[in-house]
C-alpha cells in the first residue's frame, strides 16, 4: 500500500485511506473527469494498481442509498467539488447579504453545496428553490449557522448551562434552539463545542464544559440528543456539528489556535472522548480543529480522521473544516499550495471547506496531479449529500421555510420562560459568609453598582446567533423589579471593564454608604471571552478592581454587606474579591433572562445550586491546573518547607476547586455503602449515599463520585470524576443517591495504544466538590481486563430512591 501510495509524491507519503467499497465505486461507475470536465476514457492504471495492493481499510464507508450512488455517478468534477464547498451568504452581523444574483448563477451551476452565515424561512426559500429547480442535477443546499447557545432566544453561554451539572438543561436548550433554527430555515448547527479546557487564559472556555472528560460527554450526548431528537427529517430537529475534532482546547499557553503538546495518552483519556460520547449518540457531523496536535494539523491527519474517528471508532457522517483552516495547512507548513493542501485535507477525511474556497478553486489542480484523490472526492460528496438525504431535503426541500411557524415560535413565551429557567440553574454561589444571601426583606436601600449591570450586550455573550440585545432584561431591571415590596433600589455604573474611566466611582461609593446593601455587577464583558480571545491575565479588569475595592472598603467601614455578582466566560482569579466581599455569585453570562434569573435567586425565591465545571485559581500563575493530574513521586504537602509537588508561595489547593459551589440549605452528604467489596470483569458494582437538608431553606447538591486506582503499572490521575447527580432537597428532607460502576469505566490508555486496567484495589470517593470529600470507601477489581471504550465517555447509572 505505501509503495503505491509514494508514487504520488512527497506531499502524499501516508498510506491513501480509501474504503474497499469505494474503490469498487470507482471501479464501476465513476466518470473521471478532469478540471474542464472531459471525459479521459477508462480509469488511470495507478488507480487499478493502488486498488489490487489494497489490504485495509480503515476508513469506513457511508452506506449510501441508490439515489446518493446515482447522483454521484452523473456528477462532473466542477459538480462534485460545488458540494464539497461551503460559501458565506453574509456575513455574522448582516446575514444574507451576500445572496446577489450572481451568487445565484454559482447555484444554479452546481457549484456551491452549503451557505452559512444565512437564516430566514422567507430569504432562503428561493436560494433552495434555485437549487433544487433550476440546477442541473436538482441537489438540495444546506444551510448552516453557529447556534450555540440559541437562536433567537439566547440561553446562558455554554460553560454556564454546564455549571447546572445538568445534562437535561442542556437537552432543553439545544431542542429550542434546534425548534427556531429550522423553522427559520436552517438545517444545521456548528455546536456543540465538546473541546475539554484546562487552561482558562484561552478565550474559547467559555463555549464547553470545562475541565473534565467524564462531565464533558455527558453535556456532549445531552446536546447531540436536543439538536438531532430521534429522526432528522423531524419537525424541530437540526444536524449537529461536534467540534473541534482533535485537542483545540489544549493549545500551548492557552493561546487561540496553538499548537497542542501533549501525549497520546492525555489525547486519548482527557480530549477524545467527549467526541466519542457525541458519534455513539448520533451526531450527524464533526469540524476538525484549527490546531495542530505535535505537529500534525488536525485538518490534514488522516491518522486521526480516518484512522481513529471513522476506522477505529466507525463514524460514518460528514466531516467539516473550520473556518479557511484548508488553506492554513499552507501556514501550518505541511502543504506547499492551496492544491497541494485541499489534497491533503480531502485525502485526510475533510469531506466539506468552510470558506477557504480552496477546494471550489484548486481542488481539481490537486486531482490533475494526484489523479487517486477522485476516490476521496467520491467519498466526501458521499458523506454530504447522504447527511441531505437524512435531513429529507431531497424529499421536501421546502420543510424548513414555513415563515408563519417562523413567526409563531420565535422568541415565544414558552421559549423565554425555558431561558430563565436554565439561567436559574446555571449560577453558582462562591461564597456566602453569614448567610447574607438571600437579601432579607429588611433591606429597604438597595445599592445596584456597575456598568455590568446594565450591559445588555454582554449577557448574549458569544456566537449569540440572532440574539438581540433589545430583548435582553438587564441585571439591574431584574432586580429593580424583582425586589422585596417597598425596596428602593438605585444604581450607579462606578466603571465599565473595557474602560479606564473611573469618574464615576466617586458616585458608586457613596450610593454604597447610603444603602444598606451593595450588589456590586463586575467581572469581565463578552469581548473578554470567545474566539481568538485568549488572554495572559485572569484577574478582573483594573477598573472594576479599582471600583470593587472602593466600594467594599467604604461599605465595610460602616459595616453594610456586599455582594458581588461575577461576570464572564471563564474563571477569574479573586482573592481580594474572595477574601473582603461577603457573597459571590457567579452569574456568568445569562441570556435574555438574566435581569429575572438573578433577582429569583438573590431574593430567595430559588436556591442556587450549580457547580463549577472548570477550577478558578488563586493567581494566574497557577494555571494550567486540573484536579485529576498525576500525583508526582513528591505529591503536593501543604507545608510548604517539605520539597514537594506545589507553588511555594500558594496554598495547595485552588481558589474555589472544581465541582464547587454552594445553596442556601445544609445538605449533609453521608455515606459511601458498596454492593460488595470485589469487582469482576463481567459484574458491576452498587455505590450508595444518603443526601439529607438539615437547613431551614430547600437547596440543591450535587453528590460527585470520584474514583482512584490506587497502584499501577502506569500512574493513574488523583481522582476520576465518574458519576454525578443533583437533586432539590426540601428542609429535613432525605434522598438516596445510587450509583453502579462497570469495569470499563476503570481503563486507562495504556502504552500499548488500547485500554486495559489491572487488578487491584480503587478508592471511592463522594463529595460535593474536588476538595470536599464527604465519604470514602474502597473495593478490588479481582482481575485485569481491556477494553476499545474511552472510559470518561461511559456514562454512570444514577438512580434517586
């Protein structure tokens, strides 16, 4: 296979991944046509030969359907490249506006196979009517967009939906997103965005789900089952894309679109399986990553698309590049022309170009050279026009353009109503000294301080899709109008964070003076988090850390509370906020309802219960940091005259750890009871705790099962996060939590490139954080097994007694 596959060149050394069934699809139906779309006759002998060495086949192919075979066997080259091209009809903030009449021509000549940046059921009826009418082979349009936390109705930015350490607010979320989307015409969204985080200087944190692997592929399947629902040519229902295939949430540094340096074992056990979890859930497509993994663009990695995503793991859907990431190989320096790197990334397994428009314009230059990558051009277009087929476009290309539904379901009250509710489960209450949250009803002068809490803008955060900014209730009109009856409350913007004007502070202190109580709306707005928005520091802007020690210190001076409500997408280093403010509640970024969804919580009409998915550090120093790490020969003391694993000059533990966060009850946590002591390789075993609310107000906990395989013949991380569940608790109400484990869920990737564990004993540990462990126990695997599962993509039975 190598032998054939160097006969074309220095740019094509890896083994060519073509399928058996393709090759006999070239064999039997294929009209090879060059760039001007001439028939040469019989298929090239180097293809035949290529096709008799084969002995593999690790990529499998799409089972296509008669009329899929069909269409692909009357396609020219220029045909079957338009299908392997996505185009922008606009551009984010003015969709459609590149819809002109010479845009339609492109279409009708078959030369465009999806659009992005458009939406509309009117505007895009008749770009799907030019295509499915007045082309020649009549092949439906897709029709993308990046709806990520929401279409119209803007939810909570991922990282916060994910703090509810709730699968089914995510579920939730992604169906009415999925509702408004494909009622507006669109067919298929760029989300979700599964890349596991351990490095909160890299802007984009703020749209996954933090640190974990176990805690990622749980939100993953939740948002893959909300897109896609049971059947894809269902009402309300989009095709997902899982991205950034690969480890772009690991770049050196926490630098947007870096190189990620990291071991086949981190790959393998941290980064890939939340992208498992989504293909065994159905996902309908994958975008590959910007970044390269040890230097191996992930765009171009026919060892990792080919070899582990559709051979080893058997995904047989589409496969999009990210945004010009084609033509980047070129900056990468493993092609040298934008031919050269469109036969990289078709021969790799990237069946559609986003934007590059390298494929559209130097795809068949690519082909005249290396004549074998027909063979994959018949493979993408395969992939691509076989998701069309599964979003029954070719059956009722009009389904999505119903603009009377359009209207009906936009933005309904239904749809609002869903977005407080999610926002209500997505903050998390750092900290609360003397129980000054809830806000008493004695609190009559209520201080709202902070151009945050007005800054409707922020609270759509990023890939806000048709968010409107006008349609968001601001903090600070939440509270006002959500307060205790006869609470004045008055607000004065102090600074703003993208601001180095600090006028206004003067004001803020002494409203704070004069009320009894200061909520202080700070943090960092949505600039501050997203794409290509990685940044070196993790504290506060210095505007709202001048405005917040002023206001705390003149508050304190006279002895008022003050709570802060944190802004952002990512975690911030606080200590002094930590040290000197009374509560903080993380609010994130809400969506539309965030002004409502504070106020209910800050007043005491919900108890706030999210978890961190993600650590805030003490410094910025301290990061990239994960609970699970390795312990080390010398595993961190908090005395720090012992020469051990930690920062001389900080404690050993983080700021606020991971799974952390509190609620307005006393829940104890008590308990870890086994089913038996021992493991066997084909059993499973029972692991119970009592959570019980000793409090005199409801609250939420999540019980966290944490798992640790005590000796190795590799090291094994600290604590493995494999099981969750949050539960409502009324005051002195109980419930039993039990969770039952499977020996798959023990592996580790071993150096062999498999998974395996050995027998021995585990440690059970079950907390309501990383760092605070309420009960232990242990139990022994009683014999060694293996496995092809990545163990953090196997969900944990939890049943509520």
């Amino acid at each position: 296979m190598l032998t054939s596959a160097r006969k074309f060149g220095p740019n094509y050394k890896r083994a060519i991944l073509i399928t058996a069934s393709t090759l006999l699809s070239m064999a039997a139906s294929i009209k090879y046509t060059h760039a001007q779309d001439q028939d040469p006759g019989p298929l090239p002998s180097h293809v035949v030969d290529m096709a008799s060495d084969m002995n593999i086949a690790p990529a499998k192919a799409q089972l296509a359907s008669k009329r899929v075979e069909a269409l692909i066997v009357q396609m020219t080259l220029t045909e079957k490249v338009g299908q392997l091209t996505q185009a922008a009809g606009g551009r984010s903030k003015t969709l459609n506006s590149k819809l002109t009449p010479e845009e339609l021509n492109r279409v009708r000549a078959g030369h465009v196979g999806s659009y992005l940046h458009v939406a509309g059921a009117g505007p895009l009826r008749e770009l799907q009517r030019v295509a499915v009418e007045e082309s020649r082979l009549k092949i439906p349009l897709l029709f993308a967009m990046d709806v990520v936390h929401g279409y119209r109705t803007i939810f909570p930015v991922p990282i916060a939906i994910s703090s509810s350490w709730q699968p089914e607010q995510w579920e939730k979320t992604a169906r009415i997103s999925a509702i408004e989307a494909s009622n507006s015409g669109l067919h298929w969204t760029f989300a979700p965005m599964v890349d596991v985080a351990r490095d909160p200087r890299w802007g984009r944190v703020v749209e996954g789900s933090g640190e974990d692997a176990y805690l990622g592929s749980i939100m993953a399947v939740a948002q893959i089952r909300g897109y896609q629902g049971d059947d894809l040519k269902g009402a309300g229902t989009i095709m997902a894309t899982t991205k950034h295939f690969g480890a772009y949430g690991a770049p050196h540094g926490g630098r947007d679109y870096g190189t990620a340096e990291i071991s086949e074992r981190a790959l393998h056990e941290i980064y890939l399986p939340p992208f498992y979890a989504a293909m065994k859930a159905g996902t309908g497509s994958y975008m590959t990553a910007f970044n390269d993994i040890g230097g191996e663009p992930t765009t171009g990695n026919a060892d990792l698309i080919n070899g582990t995503l559709r051979g080893k793991w058997g995904f047989n859907g589409m496969l999009v590049s990210d945004w010009n990431a084609v033509a980047e190989l070129i900056n990468h320096g493993v092609a040298n022309s934008r031919a050269d790197a469109g036969g990289l990334a078709i021969s790799a397994g990237v069946d559609m170009d986003m934007m590059s428009l390298v494929y559209a314009d130097d795809l068949a230059k690519a082909v005249n050279k290396n004549p074998n990558l027909i063979g994959h051009i018949d493979n993408a277009v395969r992939n691509i026009l076989t998701a069309k087929e599964k979003l029954g476009l070719f059956d009722n290309p009009m389904a999505y353009h119903d603009e009377a539904a359009e209207a009906a379901l936009i933005q309904s009250a239904e749809h609002r109503q869903a977005a407080k509710d999610v926002a209500l489960r997505s903050m998390i209450l750092l900290q609360n000294k003397g129980n000054v949250l809830p806000i008493s009803a004695k609190a009559k002068k209520i201080a709202v301080i902070g151009a945050m809490a007005t800054d409707t803008q922020s609270q759509l955060g990023s890939w806000r899709a048709r968010g409107d900014k006008s349609e968001v209730i601001s903090i600070y009109d939440g509270i006002k109008n959500g307060a205790h009856k006869d609470a004045i409350v008055d607000y004065a913007a102090g600074a703003a964070p993208q601001s180095d004007d600090i006028s206004g502070v003067g004001a803020a202190v002494m409203l704070a003076q004069n009320s009894d109580i200061s909520i202080l709306v700070i943090g960092e707005d949505y600039d501050k988090s997203g794409e290509a928005r990685s940044n070196s520091t993790l504290e506060i802007p210095p505007s709202q850390d001048y405005l917040a020690r002023q206001v705390i210190s003149a508050a304190k001076a006279q002895g008022k509370p003050v709570i802060i409500l944190l802004t952002g997408g990512r975690p911030l280093a606080i200590p002094y906020l930590a040290e000197n403010a009374d509560a903080i509640l993380m609010t994130w970024m809400l969506g539309n309802e965030a002004g409502p969804a504070v106020a209910d919580v800050i007043f005491g009409r919900v108890a706030p219960g999210g978890k961190l998915p993600i650590a805030f550090p003490r410094t910025t120093g301290a990061v990239p940091y994960s609970y699970g790490e390795y312990p080390a020969g010398r595993p961190a003391d908090p005395d720090p005259v012992k020469d051990s694993n930690r920062f001389k000059d900080l404690p050993i533990t983080q700021l606020y750890p991971f799974g952390h966060g509190l609620s307005y009850g006393d829940v104890k946590i008590e308990g870890a009871i086994l089913s038996s002591q021992s493991l066997s390789p084909n059993g499973e075993i029972s692991i119970s705790t009592k959570l019980t609310n000793k409090g005199n107000r409801a609250a939420d906990e999540t019980a966290q099962l944490y798992l640790r395989d005590v000796t190795s013949r590799q090291a094994q991380p600290k604590m493995m996060l494999r099981g969750f569940k949050r539960i409502t608790l009324q005051p002195g109400e109980s419930k039993e939590l039990v969770f039952t484990i499977t020996p798959q869920q023990l592996t580790y990737y071993n150096k062999n490139g498999s998974w395996s564990v050995e027998a021995g004993r585990f440690d059970v540990m079950i907390g309501a954080s990383a760092e605070d462990i309420r009960a232990r126990a242990s139990f022994d695997l009683t014999a060694p097994i293996s496995g092809d599962v990545p163990a953090s993509s196997i969900a944990t039975k939890v049943v509520v007694k």
